[in-house]
C-alpha cells in the first residue's frame, strides 16, 4: 500500500506516461474519499484533468451504474483507491465492460 498520494501520482506518471485525463475511482470509507481528493487535486495541480470521480459501495447488487460511469469518460488511465473487497465486485463488472482496459489502471488501496 502507498502511503502517500504524491508517490501515487508519481507512479502513474512513469507507468502511464501518456496519461493526461484520468477517472478517479474510489470506496465510500473515509480513507478513499480522502485519498481520492488528495490524488485529484495533485493531480490537476501538476498540470493532468480529472475528467471524472467515481465512489462505489462495498456491496452492491451489480456495480453497473457505477462501471458504466467509470468508463464514460473515456479517459487515458483510471486510477482506483479503494479496499480490496469493494474494487474485487467493481473489476469483475468493469470485465464486462469493453471500454475498460485493465492496463490502463493503477489501483492501490487508500492509505490509513
């Protein structure tokens, strides 16, 4: 686990270099909203764009709403702070999902 967003932004600076607009998506804890802030505002402010944020619950019925939100935007990379748990139901949705490229996704769960 990271425990620093700015290494986080970092990483997908030199795994993803290309990387411009990303999704941000993240779990509904306090640790994943926070962490999700953090990595949008460094983000923006070195210069890349949000083009979305997107929270999911642990447990859901399906995740569609959310799997199709995280994909809408189309972005360069998606970027996923989230407990294992809640992203393992949302990854096995996004599967479905033909607009989604796992290798164009850096997850790491949020920090403490």
């Amino acid at each position: 686990m990271l425990d620093d967003v700015t290494e986080l932004v970092a990483r997908l600076r030199l795994e993803r270099p290309e990387a411009h607009r990303v999704t941000v998506g993240h779990g509904r804890d306090p640790g994943s909203v926070a962490a999700a802030r953090r990595f949008a505002a460094q983000w923006e402010a070195a210069g890349g764009v949000v083009a979305d944020v997107v929270d999911w619950p642990e447990q859901a019925a399906s995740w569609l709403r959310q799997a199709t939100r995280f994909t809408a935007a189309a972005p360069d990379a998606w970027v996923v702070l989230a407990p294992p748990e809640g992203w393992a139901g949302m990854r096995s949705r996004l599967h479905d999902n033909p607009a989604w490229d796992p290798s164009r996704t850096l997850t790491t769960p949020p920090a403490p």
